[in-house]
C-alpha cells in the first residue's frame, strides 16, 4: 500500500498525508465509482484466503461504512487503521470545515472549540499546536458513538482544527477510536498524522 494519500478534490490541488506505519493503513479510494468492488478487493487483500466468507463479508460492510461517512463529509481523504488480518481499530479523516471568517483566527478557533456542544464525556484536553501546514487547535475527547440512540459505545479522538498558512479555511484531521485502552498511544498517532499533512 502506499505511504501517501493524495486527494485533488474540493479545490485542494494536493493533499498528501504521510502516514506513521503504512503497512496498517487503509486508504480509501474516495474517488472510485464502483465503492462495492473496491471494498471486496481491499477486504480480500487484507482478510486473506483462510478467512470465512462471514468475515470477509464483514469487513466489506465495515469499511463501506467508513467509505459513505467520508463521502457524506466531503473529507478530502481518509484511511483506516487495520493491521493484517485484523478489524479496523481507528478511522483517520481530513475535510474542510465551513466557517465564518471571524474564525479564521486561532483565538477565535480556539474559543468556538471550547464553546461546541456535546454530548462529551468528561472534559476534554483543548491545546493550541504548531503544525508545519499552519497553527492548529488540538482536542482530545470522548463522545458517544449514536448521542440520539439508547445505545453505542463511546468513542475517543484527537482532532487537530488547522488553519492552512496558504488557505483561508479550517481543516478538520481527526483520528477516531473505539478501544479506549490503546487511548494514548492512538493519540500519538493522531499527533504525527497532523504533523505530517502537507498541502500545496
């Protein structure tokens, strides 16, 4: 698999992401017209031939749902973390954020971030960061997998609100998990993905 996303979709001419471990990644094809064909290949590739067809059949429904949630963001890209023959662990999405121009500073980014309503757990971890594509809000948090059902699980991320030094939007690069026991080394992931987003 490649080591690099690149996207040149939604007026980004590039975006490339350099992830930390390659060899645990999925990237999603956002581009690709056929989404169910994409799916079974990547989970035949990465289930192997030993798997059930149950498990294969799973992991295709898996990461299709990861793939529509993308779509449905407009995320510019996104990749999965799976190591080998293994589910996925955590979805890692980049997307452009729609906001007003006040926030185009980072008090101002800063403040709307503390101020978001929930439903959160506990309090979360708000910290301004610099990044080499621009200075970034950075919040670790958890939150409800479905806050409108009686159900779900909880969920943690780390999402780093990036302002682009040569564009005038916010970016959202967020890693999102379920297995709240590998919290702190995911939230390292997630600090050396944000460090390692280039746009040009």
């Amino acid at each position: 698999m490649a080591s690099s996303v690149e996207a040149s979709q939604h007026g980004w001419s590039e975006c490339r992401i350099e992830l930390p471990a390659p060899e645990s990644w999925l990237v999603l094809d956002l581009a690709t017209g056929t989404p169910l064909l994409w799916a079974r290949t990547v989970a035949e590739d990465h289930i192997g031939a030993h798997a059930s067809a149950d498990q294969r059949d799973a992991f295709v429904e898996d990461v299709l749902w990861y793939w529509r949630t993308a779509i449905r963001q407009r995320a510019v890209c996104a990749a999965l973390l799976a190591p080998a023959d293994g589910p996925v662990l955590a979805s890692y999405t980049v997307r452009e954020v729609t906001v007003s121009q006040e926030l185009l500073c980072l008090e101002a980014l800063h403040r709307a971030v503390e101020l978001a309503e929930g439903p959160f757990f506990g309090t979360p971890s708000i910290s301004e960061v610099g990044l080499p594509v621009g200075s970034a809000v950075r919040v670790h948090r958890m939150e409800p997998s479905a806050p409108d059902a009686a159900g779900g699980e909880v969920i943690e991320g780390v999402a780093h609100y990036i302002l682009p030094r040569l564009h005038p939007v916010v970016l959202e690069a967020r890693l999102l998990w379920s297995s709240i026991g590998l919290g702190d080394e995911l939230a390292m992931v997630a600090d050396a993905l944000a460090e390692s987003i280039r746009l040009l």
